[in-house]
C-alpha cells in the first residue's frame, strides 16, 4: 500500500513531503475499516521506506516481539482523539461539555454561583473576586486588606457521578456492510477519548460480540474486523459445547446475550454509582447461550429473542441502564427495529435505530444521559 499527496503544479511551489502525521492519519482509516489485516501487509510499504521510517520516527507504529508492525500507543491515541474531533465537527450541537447531575456537593466542577464559606469548603474554590470586595465593604475600604471568616466566599460546586460503561459492539459478518464497523469503531474510541480527558474518574470497556463475546484492550479494538460469513445455509440451528475448543465453530453470528452476559459480569465489579451499556448491532440475535452450550439459529428466532431478553432483565434488575442502537439501512431491517425496543421496553432503557452516519450524535447523548441519574438494583 502507497500513499502519496496530489497537487497541482504551478511551477512555483517547493516540494514538500507528506508528514508523517498526515500518513498516519491515511493508513488509520484503512485499518478502521480492514482491521489488523493491513498491519500484516505492512510490507507493501517496502516501495516507500521513508514514509515508513517516518512514521516509525515519529512513534506512531512500532514492532512487536515478533518483529511485526503494529500501532503504538501514541498512534492508539491519535487515532482516537481524531475520531473525536472528527465526531465533534458533524455533531449539531456541542456535546463535549461536562454533564453532571442536579445535586451539589464537593465534586470538581466549579458552577457561576457562589455561596458564604462553610467549614468544610474547600478553599480551593474561593470567589477571590467577591471576597475582597466583601472585606473592603466591611473595613470601608484602605489599605491593607484584613480578610476575616465572614469575608470568605466560594463557588458552587456540583456533584459529578462516576459511571461505569461497557460498549458492546455487534462483529457479526453483516457489519462489514456499508462501512458501518468502521463508523462504529470510530464513534467507541471517540467516546475513549472523552472518557480519557473529560470523566477520568469513569470507566469505559469495550466487548466485541459475535458467536461468543470477548473483552477487548484498545489495541485489540483498534486490529479488530467483523468476522467473516463462514455458514451460508439458509437454515442453521447449531449446538456447540462452550467447554471445548472453538474448531470449526462459525464465528459470524449474533449473540447480544453472551454480550450482555459479559458486560454485566464486568459491571459488578465497579462500585459506580452509574452503570449502563451501549449495545451498537446491525441485526437480531442469532445465537444464544444455554447452559454451556452455545446455540446458533438462523433465521431469527423467539427462543434466541427470549433467552436474550431475559439476560435484558437481569441486567435492568442490577441497575444498569441500556441503551440499544440499531444500524438500520432499508426496510429489511423491521425485526431488528422491534427488538430493540423490546429491549428498551425490557428494561425501561434507550432504543434508537439510525444510519451510520447519524450513530455518533446518538451514543454520545445516550452516554451522557447515563451519567446524569443514580440507579440503585431492584
């Protein structure tokens, strides 16, 4: 693969290489939408060394143990603070600001407010403005200023939640459709950023779902594609044992409920006053777990839809707040449409369904939405 700038010559501009930066960013886009399959053919690069070695340079891409090329932490983050950027400039309005709930106490966002010193304040966020001029009304003005405790004045504050996320993101093979796995690994490691730089106090995880479902770091998310279509029957109904090796278990179908599984096992572990999933899919559940079996049904089926549905409750039953986002292109996609708002219904959660394009804006306010009120388990 090649990357090369194109411009028109006039005959006086001087040459000036592309930087490594701009390269970077090109070759970023691939692997959103190919995954670390690109990252294999890196040697391809080997008709422009020095864009290679420029990037290397600059400490976006590095080598593995194995000597393979891989994205660098430093690259992880540009990619993640671009697609946020990328994601802010389409958005309608600004969703970037700090969104906390109603209640004031000692959180760290300074309000416009401002109330008399307590014991207690912190000094931190004393209103020097209003203090001085308290203590210069009392004194009558002159000079030295003598403050005393009745002079003091703080700025409000109010009470940010901490919230713990789990973005569960559809890898069945129909998400290799209309870019739409590219969009949304954009749209999750915009919401990574944010978390990063915004809500330091959050935690936000992400879990792949497809046949089984899966933990992913941010590297692996970064490297990761939709599975390919394996099983092109009209008609599957399929058991695995899930205590066996994976074999020739076709990857590609759609298990929300191994997701959800997943994410509510990682959800009881954070002592969050928030918790909540982001499910982002493309079609209905096609696959479920019972027992320790894994069960494949295509079509759809009612027996998938209830084992998930019931993992939906559970899930509302210990305070976590879901919010289902349905990738939608045509008509086709009616069933998909009805279950997610079954699954809102469910669990007195969120349902959307939107095209690619439109998918940003709605995870965003679902996100912040999530942070906003206390869940407490039924």
């Amino acid at each position: 693969m090649a990357l090369f700038e194109y411009s028109e010559w006039d005959g006086s501009q001087q040459f000036s290489p592309q930087s490594a930066e701009k390269a970077f960013d090109q070759l970023a886009e691939y692997i959103l939408q190919y995954g670390d399959q690109v990252l294999r053919n890196f040697d391809d690069l080997a008709d422009n060394p020095e864009i290679l070695e420029l990037i290397q340079k600059e400490g976006l891409i590095e080598k593995d143990e194995e000597g393979k090329f891989r994205v660098s932490p430093k690259g992880v983050r540009r990619i993640q603070e671009s697609a946020l950027t990328g994601l802010f400039q389409t958005f309608q309005r600004d969703v970037s600001g700090k969104h906390e709930t109603a209640q004031k106490g000692g959180g760290s966002i300074r309000l416009e407010d401002s109330k008399p010193y307590v014991y207690g304040d912190s000094l931190s966020n004393i209103n020097l403005h209003e203090t001085l001029k308290n203590a210069m009304s009392r004194q009558g003005g002159g000079k030295p200023i003598r403050l005393k405790s009745d002079d003091y004045v703080v700025y409000e504050t109010e009470y940010q939640t901490k919230c713990a996320t789990v973005i569960l993101v559809d890898m069945s093979g129909s998400m290799s459709r209309y870019g739409k796995y590219a969009t949304t690994k954009k749209v999750a490691m915009a919401l990574q950023a944010m978390v990063r730089s915004q809500y330091p106090q959050d935690s936000l995880q992400l879990v792949g779902f497809y046949t089984y479902a899966n933990v992913m770091t941010e590297r692996q998310f970064l490297d990761s594609a939709p599975k390919q279509v394996s099983l092109f029957d009209s008609r599957v109904h399929l058991r695995f044992d899930l205590d066996k090796p994976l074999g020739q278990v076709p990857q590609h179908f759609t298990n929300i409920d191994a997701g959800l599984r997943l994410a509510r096992s990682l959800l009881s572990r954070h002592g969050a006053n928030n918790k909540q999933i982001i499910v982002i899919t493309d079609g209905e559940p096609t696959a479920h777990i019972e027992g320790r079996e894994v069960v494949l049904m295509y079509p759809p089926s009612e027996k998938t839809a209830r084992y998930t549905l019931n993992e939906v409750r559970r899930c509302a039953s210990a305070g976590i707040r879901i919010s289902s986002f349905a990738l939608i292109e045509d008509y086709f996609y009616l069933g998909l449409v009805n279950f997610v708002e079954e699954m809102a219904r469910v669990s007195q959660g969120v349902a959307a369904y939107c095209g690619a394009d439109d998918l940003g804006k709605y995870v965003f306010d679902s996100f912040i939405g999530g942070r906003r009120v206390r869940r407490t388990s039924h």
